[in-house]
C-alpha cells in the first residue's frame, strides 16, 4: 500500500482505541484476552492495515488492549470524555487547550503524550471545536450564524453545508460585510478630517455625510446620551432654517406680486392700467394675461380685477385721474 493511500486513514493507534472500545467490558477483563486480541487484528486488517500478520502492528494492538485491562477501562472513555466537555471559551487559546487536555487525560494515559498521538489529538479537539462553532452559529439570528463562521475562518464549503444554505446566500452575506468594511474604511477617513473637533462636532459631521448612528457610536466612541443631544440640536436647526426659508419664500412671492391696491399710487395706477390694457388686445385667454403681466412686474392684484371684473379698471381709472 503506498504511503498516500495510509495516510488518508485514521492512524493505527486511534482505531487500535476504537476497537477496544467498542468491546464489552467482559471482553476487556475476561479470561481469554489473546481471543480477543486475535479477534480485533483480523477485524483491523480489513481497514487496510496489516495487524494480524505483522509483527509491530500486532504488538502496538497487544500493548493498547493491556493498558486497558489494567486501567480497567478503555483510553477512548477518558479521551472522548474530555473532548466532550470542552467549551468554545475554553477553546480561545487552542494549543493550551489540548496541552492541558493531554496532561489531564495523559496521567491515565501517558502513551498519548507522543508526538503520534499529540497531532492526532489536536484534530480530534479541532473538529470538536468546529462543531461547538457551527452549533453555535445555528442558534445564532438572522445571518448573524454565517458572519461568525467567516470571521473564525470556517472554509466556505463547508459553513453552506453545515448551515444548509445556499452559495448563492454566503455570497451575499460576504459581498455585504466587504461592504461594512469600505464603509468603515469611509468614516475613518471622514473622522481624520475632524479629528481636532469636539465630540457633538465629529457626531454632526458624520450625520451630515449619511453615517449611521450605530456606526457613529463605534467608531467615533460616543454613548448614545451625547447623539441624542446633537440631533435635537440638528432638529432644532433644521426647524430654524425650515422657518427662515418659508420667510423668504413669502417674501419673494410678496415681492412678486406686487403692492395691494390701496399702496398704488394715482400716477402708477395709470401706468399698470394702461399696460394690462395693452396686454389685454393681444389676448383674452386669462391664463396668457397673467403670464404676460408677471413678465411685466405688473401688481397682481390690478391683474385679478382685469381677469375677473375688466370694468373695475375703469372706476379705478378714473379715481386715479382724480
């Protein structure tokens, strides 16, 4: 068998394990352990090792099923015991993880300390490990699951089958927080260009330029107290400049139309009469009328007398001359 093919099997020493483990315990402390012994060789050999014709297989297997009667119990019992009870918090540092794991286990079972068996180890805590992760990111909200998969670098492939979703969804969700990070990359920028400003100044600048409020917490390291206090501020500024600018507009349409009757005087009112007049022979549809005397900056109020009661222009003429 080449080399390759045995390495893409589980090491020799872990399935020697499972084989014990799967025995009775009447097996392991029985009277005929060479039985036994036999039994699981040939059981082995078909996993493509050859144990029950060689020599040193056939000894690792004889010395593994030893140790287990005089412990009493199999290796695989404490080992598996002790993964299974391993938390993603006692995980955050890995390697002391599985240091600790194989003192703790290994004052039972010194043979696990061996370079064989530490790397062996370190997979089998590593799998737990992802395991505990993809339980976790299944309770998780929303896409809350998938985004922490990725930022524990989970493989790709394996997050879209661990959560049954699709590539297309993972895609999505990665093309979104790329996104996040250019827009973390934005507001870094925009705080650089107020970085000697005092905090209710920063916190304006960024609303001014469409940063959330989330994102203004964060990364400007305000608490929500102080935002609710600018955007009162900035409301109350706004209203300011809503009501200067009805004002002006009021006062431009004022403007545009020109002085009351009453403010007109005797020689002006002439003048704009005579006008209208002029206008009026070019056309009687009122819509061009009016159109023709704002051209004109003629009063709108003689232009509402000239639509709607053209012989008031008259009396009001003749008032005019006196």
């Amino acid at each position: 068998m080449s080399t390759t093919e045995t390495t893409q099997k589980k090491p020799l020493w872990l399935l020697i394990e499972e084989s014990i483990l799967n025995l009775d315990s009447t097996e392991i402390s029985g009277g005929d352990p060479e039985g036994a012994i036999q039994r699981m060789a040939g059981e082995l050999d078909t996993t493509g090792y050859n144990v029950s014709r060689h020599g040193g297989n056939l000894l690792k297997l004889r010395w593994a099923f030893n140790e287990a009667r005089k412990v009493g119990k199999p290796m695989l019992q404490d080992l598996n015991g002790a993964i299974s009870a391993l938390t993603l918090d006692g995980l955050t540092d890995f390697y002391g993880a599985v240091r600790n794991l194989l003192e703790d286990v290994g004052k039972t079972w010194p043979e696990l300390r061996s370079p064989e068996c530490r790397i062996d180890v370190a997979e089998m805590v590593e799998v737990k490990q992802l395991d505990l992760m993809i339980t976790k990111a299944k309770e998780a909200d929303g896409d809350q699951g998938i985004r922490y998969l990725l930022e524990e670098n989970v493989k790709e492939d394996v997050i879209v089958d661990a959560l049954g979703i699709s590539e297309e969804k993972l895609n999505e969700v990665i093309d979104l927080i790329a996104k996040e990070k250019a827009e973390r990359v934005r507001v870094k920028g925009l705080l650089e260009k107020v970085t000697d400003k005092s905090n209710e100044e920063k916190i304006k600048y960024l609303f001014d330029n469409n940063v959330t409020e989330s994102l203004i917490m964060e990364m400007a390291e305000v608490d929500q107290g102080t935002i609710d206090a600018v955007k009162k501020a900035m409301e109350e500024e706004l209203k300011e400049q809503q009501r200067l600018a009805e004002e002006e507009a009021a006062r431009k349409k004022a403007e545009a139309a020109g002085p009351a009757l009453e403010d007109i005087s005797n020689e002006d009112m002439l003048d704009h009469i005579e006008a209208i007049r002029e206008i009026m022979e070019f056309s009687d549809v009122e819509k061009e009328i009016r159109t023709m005397c704002e051209q004109s900056a003629l009063p709108k109020s003689l232009v509402d007398i000239a639509v709607s009661n053209p012989d008031k222009l008259d009396a009001l003429e003749k008032k005019a001359e006196g």
